[in-house]
C-alpha cells in the first residue's frame, strides 16, 4: 500500500482510505506465471486525472503505473457532431473491432495483458506473450499497445465475423503507459508494420465536412456485415476519439442485455434504445426501412429474454458459455482464480486435449437473472 500513496502521490493515511472507499482494490494473484510483480493495485473509479482501471504494480525493479483506457464519447447524430467536435480537417474512421480492451505492456521481461478495468487477466496474456513480441518493449519500454481481443476463443466477447477462431489482438492505440499521451495515427501505423502486429482498419481519412455522409455509408455496409462500428479520429490525436455504432450492434448488445436482464443495468439498455431512434431520424428512413428496424429492435429484446425464462422454467440457469484454449492447465487454473476475483460465478467444463492445447467451456452463470426469473414463475409479484 504504501508504494501506490508513492506513485500517486498521497499520503498514504489517503491511500488506505481510498481502499476503505473501494476505489482502490488489490490486484494480483501471486503466481510464478506473473514472475515479475511483487503486488499490484487498481482504480476502480476514475480518480483526480487518474482514469478507472489504472494499475499500480510493484516490480522488482521498483514501482510502475498504467493508465487505464480512457472512455471515448458516443455520437447520437454524425452531423453535425463530428464538426462540432472536429472543426475542420481531416478525420480518420477506423474500424471499432467488438472484443474486449486489451492494454498490452511489459514488466521486468515478460508481456501481460490488463483488461479494461485493471485486471492483469492469464488467459489474455497467455495469447499476448505468443502474439506480441518481446522486443517491441524492448526499443519501446514506456509505451503500450491498447488493442481490441478478438475471436471465437474469447471469455467475455466472443465473436466469429473476423474470422479468428483463437484470439486475436488488433491494435487501435499507442499510448505513453504512465501519462496516457497517445501517439499520431501515422506513428501507430509504423510501428504496427514494424513489429509486424495486426491493427483494427483504418477504413477511410476524410474530411471532417463530408464525414457524416461517408459514415452513414460505412456503417451501414459494416452493420449486414455484422460488424460493430466506426471510431473517428484527429491524426494526430489530440482531440478525443469519437464512436458510432451500426443498427445491427446496438440490437446484439441489447439482446445479451436482455437475455441477462438482472445482471446488465437499466442505462446500458435505456441508451442503446435511444440510438436507434437517433439513427432512424438522420438516415431518413422509409417505411421499409423502418418496419425493419422496428422488427430487428424488437426481436433483439424479446427473443433472448424468452429463451432465458424457457431455460429457468425447465430448472436449468441462465449461463453465458464460451469455449476457450489454454496451452497449459496451470494458466487454466489461474484464470479460474482470476475469474472469481472479478467476482464472476462460474463452471469450468474438463478440459479436453486437442493439438496440444486445452479446450475449455466457461460458463458465466447469470445468478441474479436466474434467481429474478426463478422468482417469478414461483408467483413472486414485480
Ligand atoms: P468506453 O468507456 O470507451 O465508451 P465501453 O466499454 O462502453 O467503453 P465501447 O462502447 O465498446 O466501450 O467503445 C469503446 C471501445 O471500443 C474501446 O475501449 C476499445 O476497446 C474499442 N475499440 C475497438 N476498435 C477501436 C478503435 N479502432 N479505436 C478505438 N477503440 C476501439
Ligand atoms: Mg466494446
């Protein structure tokens, strides 16, 4: 504790009372797959300049902070947002890849992958020591890789349009870990090519007048492609980042929200509706296209809510699984610990040896939604 008042500079009477406060929690599970750190620590809200899922560890070569990812704000309309925001120039509108935030570093000399609320997750990084390599680090030590994981094999966000079956990482960032300055699209560019990393595409570079209407086009090719969505950036990355989201990723994020109704929040769900009413109004949409999004936003809702409330009346519970591959049983038993920190209930299937890999189901149970639908077909009232 005393080394996290150190590094952001509190006493360290401050830093106990942010633990009390649970804006501070321990990190780390100790375990020689993490050879490197001696503890860690994380925000769990946004504190003074410092964003939530900033992580505080303690090497052996003494104490280092990375800075969490910073949220990027949501265009409800495109125009006249982006020149609001823009002003004038060029904009980049990069691909938005739908997996889960990845900030790829490296401590004393491993690799580790911290997932977007600090978590230094074994699994992810397992992936990351295979896929990125050491020297990166090695000619970069202050920088890290804020990358999208992508793939079939995913335990929070799996998904099969990229055409991964393991996982992947696509860089969309690079940033200074310890001041969060994140460097030029063009020096992103060079440094994915150099190192031979993948990135999430740069779709088009466009001026900031005509991007709305090069975007409505984008977005809607990307949606029937079931693809998530854009985010629009200054080059040089001075102004903050700015996302839009296809019709059709707005309905599959509301159909998890409402197949696991107990375990998602009211506003997840309350502003994913509401864009798709600012979506109908600025692609001015016939009739046609409207009774198509009507049917697709109500499909969304209520099918996967009925299979959850067909599966607890048959006595089975709500469970969100994912099929993952470990390469060893160790970092498999890790993750098992790692996933019950996160405060996750969970069943692991065996795991079954293929091509020299394991191959796990996770099952998230969905306990409160579960238990509230449970409840209710008992004769429980609202
Ligand atoms: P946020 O607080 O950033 O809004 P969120 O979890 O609600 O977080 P999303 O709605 O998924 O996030 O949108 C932001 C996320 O999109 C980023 O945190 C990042 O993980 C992901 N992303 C995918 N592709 C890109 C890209 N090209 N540029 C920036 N972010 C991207
Ligand atoms: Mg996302």
């Amino acid at each position: 504790m005393k080394f996290v008042a150190e590094v952001l500079k509190l006493s360290k009477s401050a830093a106990i009372r942010l633990e009390e406060r649970r804006v501070l929690r321990q990190a780390l599970i100790k375990h020689p797959f993490f050879p490197d750190l001696l503890d860690a620590y994380k925000l769990d809200k946004k504190f003074g300049e410092y964003e939530e899922g900033t992580l505080i560890v303690k090497t052996k070569d003494g104490y280092d902070l990375v800075r969490g990812y910073p949220k990027i704000r949501r265009a409800l309309t495109l125009y006249p947002t982006l020149i609001k925001h823009f002003k004038e120039g060029d904009v980049v509108v990069e691909e938005k890849m739908n997996g889960y935030n990845v900030r790829i570093v490296h401590f004393g000399n491993n690799v580790y992958a911290i997932t977007r609320r600090g978590y230094i997750c074994p699994y992810t990084t397992e992936k990351a020591r295979k896929l990125v390599p050491f020297d990166f680090f090695k000619d970069n030590p202050d920088l890290m890789l804020c990358c999208e994981a992508v793939g079939e094999e995913s335990p929070f966000v799996s998904k099969s349009v990229y055409g991964i079956k393991n996982l992947d990482f696509f860089v969309f960032g690079v940033r200074q870990r310890r001041t969060n300055k994140a460097l030029p699209v063009k020096i992103k560019e060079r440094l994915v090519d150099e190192y031979s990393l993948k990135m999430s595409p740069i779709l088009d570079v466009v001026d900031v007048r005509m991007a709305h209407e090069k975007i409505i086009e984008i977005v809607k090719e990307l949606g029937s492609e079931g693809r998530e969505g854009v985010v629009i950036k200054d080059g040089e990355m001075l102004k903050n980042p700015i996302k839009y989201t296809a019709s059709q990723s707005n309905c599959s994020d509301l159909s998890f929200a409402f197949r696991f109704f107990n375990e998602y929040g009211r506003n997840f769900m309350f502003s994913r509706i509401i864009r798709e009413g600012f979506q109908s109004f600025e692609f001015c949409e016939d009739e046609d296209e409207l009774t198509e999004r009507c049917r697709r936003l109500g499909e969304a809702i209520l099918k996967p809510m009925i299979d959850s409330i067909k599966e607890v009346s048959e006595g089975k519970k709500v469970v969100e699984r994912n099929r993952l591959r470990f390469d060893s049983l160790e970092v498999f038993e890790l993750f098992k610990k790692h996933v019950k920190k996160m405060g996750f209930e969970a069943a692991f299937s065996n795991p079954v040896e293929e091509d020299g890999s394991f191959v796990v189901y996770f099952d998230r149970i969905m306990r409160s939604t579960t238990d509230k639908i449970s409840t209710h077909l008992g004769g429980d009232l609202w």
